[in-house]
C-alpha cells in the first residue's frame, strides 16, 4: 500500500475513534452536561492526548467481572435488620427528630437504618489511634478485621502488623485487606508474608495488575480509600487516618499529617462490618454472612449512628447527596474540615446558602496542599464563598487530613471522604453519621483547634489575586469533572 494511502486510512482511522468517543462520552449515564462537555472540549482540542486520557481516565468502571461480583456479593449480603437482636423495632430510635430526613438519605445509600446504643471516643491524635487500635488488637478474643487505603511499612504500620501477627498465632482469626495500590509498599515487604506465615488471612483490594494494557479495561485510579477497623463485631474504627505515622514518609514535606480516629462501641460495628464483608468477598472466595449475622446481645443505653458506605459500584452521587442533606440542616452553625475541597455545582450552591442564610459557616482546610491540582481549584471557589459569608480558614500546623462536619453541636460526620470529585464518584469511602451532643462538641473542639492553627482567607486577598492567578485556578477547576 502507498504512504499516501496509508496516511489517509489513519486519519480515518483516527477522526472514527474521536467521534466515537465523543458519542461515548455524551451517552454516558450519570455524567453531569459539564462533565460531558468537558470532555469534549479535551477530544477536539487535543486528539490524540485527548483520546489517550478518556481510554485512560474517561471510565469510572473497576472493570466487568469485578463489578458482577460486587453486584453478585451486594444482592447476597443479608438485611441488618434480620440480624437477631437487631430488628428495626429494637434498633430504631425514636422518630420526630429533626435529622430524620438525613439518616432517611443514609438508608438510601446501603439500606443501613440508624441504630442506637452507641459509644464513642474521639482519639487524641494519630499516634493514640494506633495505640487504641493495638490495644483493642491484643485483646480481641474471636476476630480482627482491619482494611487501610495506605499501609505504611514505618512505625506505625510495623506495630499494626505485629500486633496483627500475634493475634492470629493465638487464634484469633484476623483478615487483613489494603488497597493495591496506596499499599503497595507493605503488599510487597516482609512484614505482609509475616502475617501470612502467622495465621492471618490476607488479600489486596482491587489489585492493579502487571500488564501494561490493564488501564483499556479499568480504571487503575479507582481505590479502595477506606481505614476500617473491626474488633469481635462490636468495636469499630472510622475517620481519616491510614495505617501510618503522622510524619508520612512518603510525602515528608506536608508533614505532619493531621487526622481524627473515632472509637465506636456498640450496633454500629455491625454496619461497618458488612462494609468489610462487601470488600473481602468481592476479592475473597470466603462466606462472612454467618459471621453478621451473629445474634447482637448487648444492648445498652447509647446515641444513634448510620454507617455510609459510597464507591463507584454504589448509587451514582450519593455521598454528595450526604454532604448537602446536611448542609442544609444546619440552622446556627455548619464546620467542615476537609484536605480536598473541589465541590459539584449542587454542593457549592449547598455551602454558599447556609452562609446566605444566616448560619455561622466554616470551612477549613490545609494551607499547604500535597496536591497542588487540588489547590488550585479548591481557590477557584473562595471569591463566591467569601461573598455568601463563608468563613475559610487555612491550616498552617501541616496537612490537615481530616474529614469532618459539625451542625449545631448536635449532629456529625466523621469518614474517610474528601469533598472532591475523586471520593464522590471514584473512591470506595466509609463514614459514619452520628445524633449525639457530647460527642459532637469533641469533634467541634478538635474542629476549633484546627481553626486557632489557620489563618483566615479574607475577600480583600482574593480580589487581590493576579488576573494569572484567577485565569489559572479557574482553568484547572474546569478540568474537575474530567479528572
């Protein structure tokens, strides 16, 4: 065949795939028009990096034999309401609240019902955490579930996984699970064979694979981003923090990494762990529903949790739908610490009408981000929030890592969610709701500490930004819905 030809069947070729992945990205469900156009805009404009980044990022599919599995573990998992001792009668508290409508948009996600007689504990700091995660390690009598995003082979993560191995020489059946690839520094050193050889059971989440091509089929950026822990099905772990020490070697100059553990006691394990049961079995060829269904006993007088389960296998926008339910709750006050603040339209619409309408609004975040994508859209939004009343505060202790929301010291959310595109539409996440007034002054405390270490962005230096400046947090801020 003659060049010429040659040259000519390619560009064929190629303007065939271009406009057939433009139509792909128009039919694609559940994509907001911005998305869409986004999307368009990078195809036309840049053909070829522009088709090489939608067959790499323009997906948010784990691939089809995992999401049938999920799908196949999902419709098997039993209901937490048939668990004995756990009926909605014996598990439900009493209605009327004025955040029934948020719990009623928790249930909507994983079909979880709040239930009472909780205890909890909010963690002094990061290296408390694992302390309190160790000592409730060494004194588990029949199970420890643990599942990290990143697991780190320093000090903390060496502790974890000692702990880990004596627990299961003793007999305790420990079932270790870390993201393939935040963890893949442990997955590969000798302390992951250590648990092994010990007795524990072990098994990476969603693994990435060695062929090159895996990212045609999957999206290798989809990540199981949830810190569980699970001890004999009634103490659990949710918050912020990895399986690492605050210093994070990894990233050493955001240091210290600043997070939030709470300590749950009571029906909510329960909840936290048929989250852990979804993961492991979608990876696992092990039965866990004998173990939730276990009959619950110990009833005891206690405040009311949901647990919030989100990922790109559950119900398209969910934990936004989480996030503005309760924004629009709040009546007096509203604080949210969060690393990453790149909001959809809804919920930046959300944090600009509590501001307008009289509540005392907050929202802090890291002065010094680790991603400087992040901070550059996260500025794009300080001008509207600013002139809805928002007040922004930056921390300047290191990188706040801590994923909160506080209304009106009465009610909260402590998880592992970022407000971000990632964790909204990306990221397997796990978070708690919780109605209870002590506990929620602890975390509006810990949420004031943060705030005594920032400094606050005012109108004045945002309207002082460059025009480069603007120009340039607004064009990263566009690509939002592409990334």
């Amino acid at each position: 065949m003659e060049p010429r030809w040659m040259v000519i069947i390619g560009v064929i070729v190629h303007f065939a795939l271009q406009a057939a992945l433009i139509v792909q990205a128009i039919l694609r469900p559940h994509r907001d028009p911005s998305s869409r156009i986004a999307w368009i805009v990078v195809l036309v404009t840049t053909p070829v990096l522009g088709i090489i980044a939608y067959l790499l990022l323009g997906s948010v599919s784990i691939g089809r034999s995992r999401i049938a599995r999920v799908e196949k573990v999902l419709v098997e998992m039993p209901n937490p309401t048939d668990i004995p001792g756990m009926t909605v009668k014996e598990i439900q508290p009493p209605g009327n609240s004025r955040f029934d409508h948020v719990f009623r948009m928790g249930y909507s996600v994983n079909g979880f019902e709040p239930i009472g007689g909780n205890r909890a504990e909010l963690l002094a700091d990061s290296c408390a955490a694992i302390d309190a995660m160790i000592r409730d390690i060494d004194a588990a009598k029949d199970h420890v579930h643990l599942n990290f995003y990143i697991w780190l082979t320093d000090n903390s993560g060496t502790k974890m996984a000692e702990a880990v191995c004596r627990a299961a020489k003793r007999g305790v059946v420990c079932r270790v699970m870390a993201d393939g690839l935040g963890s893949r520094g442990i997955i590969r050193s000798p302390l992951w064979q250590a648990m092994k050889e010990a007795g524990a059971k072990i098994a990476v989440a969603l693994p990435i694979g060695n062929t090159p091509l895996a990212p045609l089929w999957t999206r290798v950026d989809l990540r199981n981003h949830r810190k569980i822990l699970i001890i004999d099905n009634r103490i659990t772990y949710c918050g912020s923090q990895n399986c690492a020490d605050p210093e994070f070697r990894v990233k050493p100059k955001y240091a210290p990494w600043v997070d939030a553990m709470v300590r749950f006691e009571g029906p909510i394990a329960r909840q936290n762990q048929m989250l852990f049961a979804s993961d492991w079995m979608a990876h696992v060829d092990e039965d866990l529903k004998g173990l939730i269904m276990e009959p619950w006993t110990e009833h005891r007088k206690g405040f009311v949790a949901q647990v919030v389960g989100t990922g790109p296998t559950v119900r398209y926008s969910a934990m936004p739908e989480i996030f503005e339910s309760l924004m629009y709750s709040a009546r007096e006050e509203l604080i949210i610490t969060t690393p990453y603040y790149v909001p959809d339209e809804p919920m930046q619409a959300a944090l600009c009408a509590s501001g307008r309408r009289g509540v005392k609004t907050t929202l802090i975040v890291p002065k010094k981000n680790d991603s400087w994508f992040v901070a550059a859209a996260s500025h794009s939004y300080y001008a509207a929030l600013l002139d809805s009343g928002v007040r922004i505060f930056e921390y300047e202790g290191g990188l706040l890592h801590t994923k909160s929301l506080t209304i009106d010291e009465q009610m909260g959310l402590i998880g592992s969610a970022n407000m971000d595109r990632r964790s909204f539409e990306l990221n397997y996440e796990n978070n708690i709701l919780f109605h209870d007034e002590p506990l929620t002054k602890q975390i509006r405390e810990r949420q004031l500490s943060y705030q005594w270490q920032s400094h606050e962005v005012t109108k004045e230096q945002v309207a002082a930004w460059s025009a480069t400046r603007r120009f340039f947090n607004n064009a990263i801020a566009m690509l939002g819905p592409v990334l």
